[in-house]
C-alpha cells in the first residue's frame, strides 16, 4: 500500500492529518476510511481485451486530439443508456466527459459561482465538493439529512427564507442516492418535493450520482434528472466506482446551455480520447450490465458483513444506518461513548473509521462516524469492526465518563 | 478521419469555421491546418506491452485514485530526466501532471490572474494558450517574435514602460523553442537576455516546451528553466507529441511555491494514474530515448519535404522559415500575393493551410500562413505545396490585382 496516495486522499476528503495509527508502523491496521472502488473488480483480461480493441479499431482517434466535449462515441453510449434505461431523451450534446464527477463539480463551481453567491448543501456531505466550491468563496448554507435523504421541508424553508431577503441560491448539491456518508437514498415523494421546490424558485440542482450503479436492495428510483421537466438538474457520473478510479472518467449531463457553458471552461482540451475509448470498448456491447451485476453482488456481500458485524459488536453503542447501496455506513454514537476515547482505543485496537467532523462544513460530527466497506474483504470487515465494538465498549465503560 | 473532432480542435486553436473545402465533400482535399501527431508513430505492440505490464505489475495503483499531484513514480521519472540531461536539481514535488500542457496554461491562468492583470504574449503565437489566460480577463500585450523568437529588445522596452506606469505583469508566455506558430528558436544570449529582464522585473516566465524534443538539426539548447537561477520560470511539457496526444498527459515544472499553488486548484482529483502508469511503462527502461530518435528521423523527413517543396514551387511568392525542429513553417506572402485570392484557389486546388490570423490576438496575419507537416506523409506535402504554389502563382497573377 503507498501510504502517500491514501494521504493525499485523505487532504482530499478532508481529513487534515492522518491517524498515528494509520502509519505503516503498525501493519495489522484495517482502514474503513476511504471510499475506494476494490480495483480486483475489474479483470486484467478484460482491460487488455478492450485495450487490443481500442488500438486496432479506433487506433487514429484514441491516439489523437478529441473534441473539448468529450470523445462523441462515449457520449452517444452514455446518452442511449441513461434514455433506456430511464426514459429520458438526452441528446449527445447534453453531456460532457469529465475527468471524474470531481471534475464536474469543479467546472460547476468555476462556471456558475461567484464570490458571495449562495449555495446550499446536505449536511453532512462530501466535503470534497464543498471544497471545491469554496474557491469561489460561495455563502455555503447547510441542510439537514436524515435516513431519507435530505430534509426538503429545510430546503423549503430555507429557500422561503433566502427568496425574503432577496437572495437566489446559484444550487443546491445533493446526492439523493447513497448518499455519502449518510448512506441514505430519498424517496420518491421528497425527490418530487425538491423538484417541484426547484422549479417555485428556479434553483439548479447539482444531483451527484456517484453510486447510483451500486443498488444491493429495493427497487430502483429515478434519477432527479429523470423526473426532472424544467431542465434545472445536472446529473454528474463517473466511472470510478464502476471501471476504475484510476481512469479519472466521469461526466455531466443536464441542459444543453449549461454543458456548453461548463466545456467553455474545461481547460485541458478535452478528457483524454484514449481513457474515453477503453472505456468504450470495455463497457460496450452489452458487457456493462453483467460488470455490473458483478459488482453489486460484490459490494452487497461487504455490506452485509459490515451490517451483521455491526448487529453483533456494536449494540447498545451506536446507531448506524442500513444503507441500500453505495459504499458507506453512517453511525452515530450513544450518548455514553465518549468520541476521544474512542479514537484512542480504536487507534490501540487497530481499526480506523472516517470522524464524523470530516463531512460537515460547521463545527459539528464529533458525535458521528463513518464507515467504508467497500475496500476490505468480508473477514477483514468483520474483524475490524469486532475491534471497534471493543473499542466502543472501552469508550462508554471508562470510568472517568460516566 | 472523424470530421466533427477537427473542426473541435478547429475551434480550439482559434479559426471560426471550416474552410468549404474542409469538408468531407472533398475527399482529395490535403491539410496542413493542424500541429497533429501522427499516431502511426506509436507501435501497438508497445503500447499492449506497457498495458501489461502495468496490469501486471502496477495494477492497483494504476486503477485507483492517486495523489492530486500526480503518480510520484513519474514525477520521479520526469525529474530524473530532465535533471540528468539539463542539469536541473529538480525535485519530484516541483513537478505537477496535468492533463496534456493544456491543463497546465489554464491552472496557470486560474492560479495567477485577475481581471485587469497585465500578461505578456509573443505575437504570433498559439492562440490556445492566450484563449485560456483571457478567460481570466487580462490585459494583453503582445511582444513581436522574429526569425530568432520572442524580441527580448521589446519585452525590455514594455517592461521599463509598465515599470513607469506602475505595472508589473503576472507573466510572459513563450515559446523558445520551435515556436508556434513560426518554428523559431531563441538562441542562447536571447535566453539569457530575457531571463535577465525577468530576474531585474521579478517576472514569472511560463515556457510552453511542447515541441523540445523534436529537433532535427543543431544542437540542443538549455531551456529556460535550466538557465534560471532565481525561481522565476514554470515550464510546460507534454507527452502528446512524443507519445500521443489522446492521452492528455503533460506537466508542470517549476518553483515549489507556484506548483503547490497549480495543485491545489486542479479539481480532478489529479491526473489518470493509469495513463501515468500507461506512460510510464511505454517510456521507462531506457525506452524513450531511442523512439524519440525515431520521431526526430520521423518528422525530419517530413519537414524536409515541406522546404524542398516550398524551395521548388514556391519561390517568388512567399518567404518562410526554416524550423530546426517541431511541427511547423511560418510563411509570409510577399506583397503582389492577395490573401483573400491565395485562400479561393487553395480550397479550389485542394490544399488547406491556418490562416495567419488565427496567430494573432490582434487584427494581423493576413499576410502570413502557417504549414504543419507533422500529419501528411512526404508525398502528400510534396502534392499540398505543389498545390500551394499553384495557389500563389494564381493569386499573384490575378489581373485585378496586378
């Protein structure tokens, strides 16, 4: 493991410093940090198919410039498959290629924000966008979420409020579908409550679809861009759940202005044509749903370890969410655990977890975790999260506590 | 040839529309417009070998995240090499990957200006670079470049002038080496001029080095960064015209300072660790030296053909450089040849060139053209200028204008 990547992930999602633990000193460490996509997911001998097809038929257009926009034959796949699958009737045009969805979020800020501009996000959420946004110096408001997703009633609230004082937020950024940390997925009744409070007051809503692909129960809901009839959604995808993290291959699709306003800005002279067609030919001809479903039973099998792990060691300390997707679980500490102590006893023990503090913008989550599992095998899981049931119990037992 | 990935390019590189002969209605019609590589010059089997060995050996890193800097490995790699053959002392941590050179001019824009700096540009020069530094709102001026590049006389003149008004220029963008769009190379004591003026202005020097490597004749020179003792100049380089440009690869190389500063707004989560990787494997093991000897026969033969052909159909009519290394000959039509006339007769005889307009912020360059002779083959460059000269003799002898 090169420790200086997980690090330099670790600035990105706003951990300021590593645990003392996390440091190759102690190698018996089980990290639930970091959101990563399990590379072992994809096959060598698949790559390498796509790879050979790639240089023998398209071998011109993958060595070369592409358009600003992103190679066309990845944007016309994108858009026949978001159509079918959703019943929406995007046009090529209406995506860009991005270098992952942080791409998207940054071109979003950079097109749409100017200092002083409002924005609204979930609280708590992916500190990385908020990051991003903030370069802009944006007002960042900050609305609750709860095991639904985010509480729209605060969105309207919040929206009556600001429309009183004359201010109209530039959007909102919400992930509705796994929503990282949280795990929560909104209903169809708030994700039609947020839309119909969108088009009240024209708000652009950032709908961040990261892991969308990754449902492990329930039906399927439509995307806010699938229920979406004002053209006020811009969807951002990626790859990097799916294929690999290492490509850096996302995209944005929503309204035709605004894509063309966010490639006006997308400085590298497009994402790169040959990522664009590996990916092409990895995922086409019917092989991505298959990967796909690959990858749920893959990802819902550490799910269901990190849950029952969870149902075993940790009652009576924490609450935790029961995520239908996605890559994370969001506990809460009962009021007997003390969050010091539990870091100390975690770091002893030999497990690390994400502090809730790394995903709200305020001074708040000290009394929250979360935990990835997608990154660790089952057994691996499980004896981690053993470890932070004992080092709950240490917490809420000190006797200097309670 | 994918017609709607040109005309992006087209775009990109400055010239409103397509020529009406630009068009697929035309098959026979022969371009010099662009400074593409030839993807030909990449071996497939080269490329599948560093595929797996990349799979095989550098299989997690390559798939996923990495550091926003980039993979260490190649910042190493870099390092090393431009240490080993300029003398440099260059740390990895003074180098950032960025997604092709392109990347790296817009995180300069973005990290550096405000609305209402002052920037400095050499005229003609690649309209690219400049259409990024506008998005920022600059004022622009523009220094002349001769037969030997930039005039560091006139940056002398314009920088004791802004001193005067109270003005110190962000930067000045240059090209030293095979200028674009006039093939120019400074020679050294220009060098060393300009960065005395640099060092006796504190101004910082962007050097775009897109095309060092690609020279056919003389000796090599030190490149600005190399001469620079006083941390004032960041160079830009790329692997898109000794590997490929679809892999949007190139980086950023200069003091600590300024690339920490680029990193920290480069808001893709850092460039594609696998196509690091990709590059990586395809150059190290002493693997890149020999290809860029055959890239330099390569592109020699077709540089040589475009002056022969210029010498014998040609002369008479226009004046021209004769480029030591890079992708282009810069024209200048001597004054019995009408601009408007010369463009009629080469879209009708099959021959397309970039306008010198396209080179010029300001309103010039109708007398002059720029060839690019990095994409047709020598026969087809033969053809073209025997065309071109046609053209000319045409648009010279044009009776309404004698």
């Amino acid at each position: 493991m090169d420790y200086s990547r997980l690090y330099s992930q670790m600035a990105r999602i706003g951990v300021g410093k590593p645990n003392s633990a996390a440091t190759p000193a102690q190698p018996d460490l089980i990290s639930l940090v970091y959101g990563l996509p399990d590379p072992s997911t994809v096959s060598t001998s698949d790559l390498l198919a796509a790879t050979e097809l790639v240089l023998t038929e398209h071998r011109a257009s993958a060595l070369q410039y592409g358009p600003s926009q992103g190679l066309s034959e990845l944007r016309e796949f994108l858009a026949e498959r978001l159509n079918e699958r959703e019943g929406l009737t995007l046009a090529p045009g209406q995506i860009l290629l991005t270098g992952g969805a942080s791409q998207g979020i940054g071109l979003i800020a950079r097109t749409l924000l100017e200092p002083g501009d409002t924005i609204l996000v979930e609280a708590p959420t992916f500190l990385g966008a908020v990051r991003a946004f903030r370069l802009s110096q944006p007002r960042v408001i900050e609305l609750p979420v709860d095991g639904a997703g985010l509480v729209t009633e605060a969105l309207d609230t919040a929206l009556a409020r600001l429309a009183g004082e004359g201010v109209r937020p530039k959007f909102l950024y919400t992930m509705p579908t796994f929503q990282n940390p949280t795990g929560a997925t909104m209903p169809l009744e708030r994700r039609q409550h947020l839309l119909g409070l969108a088009r009240q007051h024209n708000l652009l809503v950032v709908e961040d679809d990261a892991y969308g692909d990754l449902r492990y129960d329930g039906l399927e809901l439509p995307s806010l861009l699938a229920l979406d009839r004002d053209g006020l959604v811009v969807r951002l995808g990626t790859f990097s759940k799916v294929l690999a993290a290492g490509m850096r291959l996302g995209w944005a699709a929503g309204p035709a202005p605004l894509v063309r306003a966010l490639t006006a800005l997308k400085d590298d002279s497009g994402t790169s044509p040959y990522i664009s067609h590996l990916a092409l030919a990895w995922a086409g001809g019917g092989r991505l749903d298959p990967h796909l479903e690959r990858l749920r039973r893959f990802y819902r099998e550490r799910r269901d370890a990190a849950l029952a792990a969870l149902d075993r060691y940790c009652t009576g300390y924490v609450r935790w969410s029961r995520p239908l997707g996605g890559f994370y679980v969001w506990l809460e500490l009962d009021d007997a655990v003390d969050a010091a102590l539990l870091r100390r006893a975690a770091d002893r023990l030999g497990v690390d977890y994400l502090p809730g503090q790394a995903c709200f913008l305020s001074d708040r989550g000290e009394r929250y975790l979360r935990l990835s599992f997608s990154f660790v095998d089952p057994d691996r899981i499980e004896q981690a999260i053993q470890r932070l049931g004992q080092a709950l119990a240490e917490a809420a037992r000190a006797p200097e506590r309670r």
